[in-house]
C-alpha cells in the first residue's frame, strides 16, 4: 500500500496554478485548487480547460479523481497545510508589481494559522519579509516558476532547477516544500526568501537581456552583410554564452519577461538605484518590434493603400497568449503607415480579435497572403514552414515576405519567387527568369 502523499493546496487557478495543480495530482498527491471565480472552478471541475498549453487538458483528465477546485478558502484550509500561492501580479501604471491579490491572499489566512505559504507568483525582493512582519507567526516559503507558455508540462516536471528560498526558523517548512519536488529529480537550490524573490526576476531579465543584444546584434549585420544567425552560433559554442535565447526576430513578449524586466527596474528604481541595462533592454525590444515597417517600405516605398498580411499574432508559438506580443505593436504601426492589415494565427485568432478589432482576421494563411503586397511573419508556428510558398506567391499582389522570426528557409522562399527578408541576414531575391 503506497504511503497517501501530502494533499497539496493551491490558491489562484491561472496558467501557472493550473499547471502545479495537475502536475502535483500527477506525481500522487491529492490537491485543493481554489479560485475566487466561480464559472471557472465548475468548467475546471467539469475537465474543462481554457488555455491553450500542450498536454495539460489530459492531465487534468487523468488526475481528476485527484483534484479537487474549490471557491471556499475554508474547504483549502481545512484540507491542505501546505499552499502554493499562484495568483496573478500584474504590473501597475508604475510598472511595479501589483501585490493586491497576494495580500488578499494572506488576509484570508487565519492570524493563528500553522499552513505553510509558498510563493509562486513572482513578487519583487522584499515581499517575504514584509509578509512575515504582517504575520509572524506564518511559515513562508518562495518557490518561484519558471516555466515556460507551450512547454509548460514538460518544464514542471523536468526542472532545470528548484529555488526553495526560506529564512530562519522556517527550515521545516523549507524541507517539506522541498520533498515535494525530489522526486522530479532537477537540482534543488535552498537559499533565503529574498535571493530566491531575486533569482526569478533576474532570470527573466537575464534571458531578455540575451534577446535585445542579439537582436542588436542583428541589426548591425545588417549593415555589415553578416548573417546572425551563425553569428550567434559561433557565440553559443563556447559554454560560457551558450546557445539557447539567441533567437534574433522582432522583440519579445508574453506575459513574463516585459512585466518582470520593468518590476526589476522598479524595484531598483525604488531603493534609487538606475538600472541602465534593464532601460536598454526594453526599449532595444519595443524599437525592434518596429523595425518591420523601414524594411516593408524599403522594398515598397510608402505602405498607403498596401495590404501586409501578418502570418501569427500570439507572443510565441504553441499559446493562444496575446499578452505583449510584438503582432499587436507592429499591426498599429502597419496601419498608423496607411497599410491595410490582414492576419491569422492558428489558435490566437479569436483573443487577437477582441485587441486588434481593425485587424482583418482571415481563417487561413492563404486567404491571409490572398492579393497581399506583403507578408510579415510574426510567430513561427510550425504550419508556415509546410506552407506551399510556390502556390501563395502566385496568389499574392507582391511575393514579398519578411521573416521576423528567421523561421523559414531564404533559399526555398526565393526558389518559390519570394523576395525574402529576415532579421539580421541579407536580403534574397529570386533568380530573374532565365531570358526564352
Ligand atoms: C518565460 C521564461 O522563459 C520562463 O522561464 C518564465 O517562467 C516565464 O517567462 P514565456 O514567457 O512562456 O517564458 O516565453 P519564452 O519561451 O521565454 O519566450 C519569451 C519571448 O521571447 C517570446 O516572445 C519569444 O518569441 C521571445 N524569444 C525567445 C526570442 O525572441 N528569442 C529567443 O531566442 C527566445
């Protein structure tokens, strides 16, 4: 007879409570996910799940017997000591974190309570310790996430590491948070609160700082005829850069890395010190989302009356996420040039409609490059790559692409008749016709 697993309890049922929901009921344990809303705890509570994230509706399905969604904070308590806190925190018009859900959290908790909190939202350094000055006599823990929209599953379960971050008299609680996740085998980093608060965000403004160099990087080989891409191969050899996050294209987005590179600039900001990298970092990104419409016009002239087809509107593929992505900047400038826009994504469409209302949504990618002058692609979900280029370019008004993803092949897009442009590479034309 298995030992019965440690019931874990998880408050806020968004996309990262969901996933430590159904990832815990995989490995064994019974599990209380409590949210405030209630149509989404009776879909939840039905096998029906809202977001787009590869595998996680069967897991759901499979643990269901094990998983239990709640709006009655009494029934968590009363069923769970150790809470896993995942509600949302979004930044304020400040660009802080906005801590509101969590410290409503922490006042439904009861004052005499023996739970153990355990941080998953990312909050700035220094939230643990004000939230243990308001409640002494609570156990706190920071567990920050770092997983990633469309692997979600995948990363839970195969962590490249665990922050378990806990300050004194609170070893045990650190301990029991920690043999949780031993079974996943990752290497699992005990630390204090505020290092563990810190190692989040500074990882998020680490990978985002990758970006905007390489993008800058891009952009340079584009004045000097060098292709970035082996340019960041070349730099991704040697282990001490590595090669993942080298990926030039147009910007980054999601609902991570803009908010948590401006809440760590806020943070800084607020105990007066200027974070000048971090102020690089975001405006390196917001320009190169931009940089579509000189290349659009450098091939078109003014974009007035042309109509620029964007292929893929979410932050990246696999998620229906329309939080930040560059689709949303780059169709307002398109169209702030004159340009008629036209777009589709395989699964963001429907949000991307709700943003973008003056957007055209087309249902395919060919009836989105239908009589085009060009097409931008945005997100490189993996249906443009077996796109039939040939027959597309015949059908648009101009076979024009720009690659904003270095996704596609420039050596098959030009066989196929396209003028292909990408981000840090130099421009290829089809071979004029061979004279009759
Ligand atoms: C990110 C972090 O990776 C994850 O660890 C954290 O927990 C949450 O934030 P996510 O937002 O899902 O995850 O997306 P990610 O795959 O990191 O991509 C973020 C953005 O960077 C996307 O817009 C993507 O297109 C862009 N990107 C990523 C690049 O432009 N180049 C790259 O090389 C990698």
């Amino acid at each position: 007879m298995s030992e019965q697993k440690d019931t874990v309890g998880v408050i806020g049922v968004g996309w990262v409570g969901l996933v430590t929901a159904a990832c815990f009921a995989e490995l064994g344990h019974p599990v209380i996910a409590r949210d405030i809303l209630q149509e989404k705890v009776d879909a939840l509570s039905k096998g029906d799940v809202a977001i787009h994230e590869p595998g996680l509706d069967d897991l759901i399905r499979r643990n269901a017997e094990r998983l239990t969604f709640t709006t009655d904070m009494d029934e968590l308590l009363g069923g769970a000591r150790l809470l896993f806190v995942c509600v949302d925190t979004p930044p304020t018009y400040s660009g802080d974190a906005d801590l509101s859900r969590v410290r409503a959290v922490v006042q439904e908790l009861p004052e005499d309570s023996d739970h153990v909190l355990i941080m998953k939202s990312t909050v700035p350094a220094g939230t643990g310790e004000s939230i243990r000055r308001d409640m002494p006599g609570l156990s706190y823990v920071s567990c920050p996430e770092f997983l990633k929209e469309g692997t979600a599953v995948k990363d839970f379960m195969n962590p490249d590491r665990v922050v378990v971050g806990a300050d004194a008299g609170d070893e045990g609680a650190a301990a029991a948070v920690e043999s949780l996740y031993r079974p996943l085998g990752g290497e699992i980093l005990r630390t204090d609160v505020a290092s563990a608060e810190m190692i989040k965000l500074a990882s998020n403004a680490f990978l985002a700082t990758k970006i905007s160099f390489i993008n800058e990087i891009a952009n340079v080989c584009e004045e000097v005829g060098a292709d970035v891409g082996q340019v960041a191969k070349g730099m991704g050899l040697d282990e001490r850069i590595g090669t993942s996050f080298l990926r030039a294209g147009i910007g980054y987005g999601g609902s991570c890395f803009p908010k948590d590179v401006s809440a760590l600039k806020m943070l800084a900001g607020n105990t007066g010190y200027h974070f000048q990298l971090l102020t690089a970092v975001i405006e390196v990104n917001e320009l190169q989302k931009r940089r579509v419409v000189g290349k659009l016009e450098k091939h078109l002239g003014s974009l007035i009356g042309k109509r620029v087809a964007l292929l893929g509107l979410a932050f990246k593929p696999d998620t229906d996420d329309m939080r930040e992505a560059s689709s949303l900047v780059l169709a307002a400038r398109l169209q702030g040039e004159g340009a008629e826009v036209v777009a589709y994504d395989p699964v963001a469409s429907e949000r991307a409609a709700e943003l973008l209302g003056s957007v055209e949504m087309a249902t395919s990618a060919t009836e989105a490059l239908e009589g085009a002058d060009a097409a931008v692609l945005v997100t490189e979900w993996g249906e443009f790559a077996e796109l039939d280029w040939a027959a597309a370019a015949g059908r648009m008004n101009r076979a024009l692409i720009v690659d904003g993803r270095n996704f596609l092949d420039p050596k098959a897009l030009t066989e196929a008749g396209f003028e292909y442009e990408g981000i840090g590479q130099t421009v290829s034309s089809p071979r004029p016709a061979a004279a009759s």
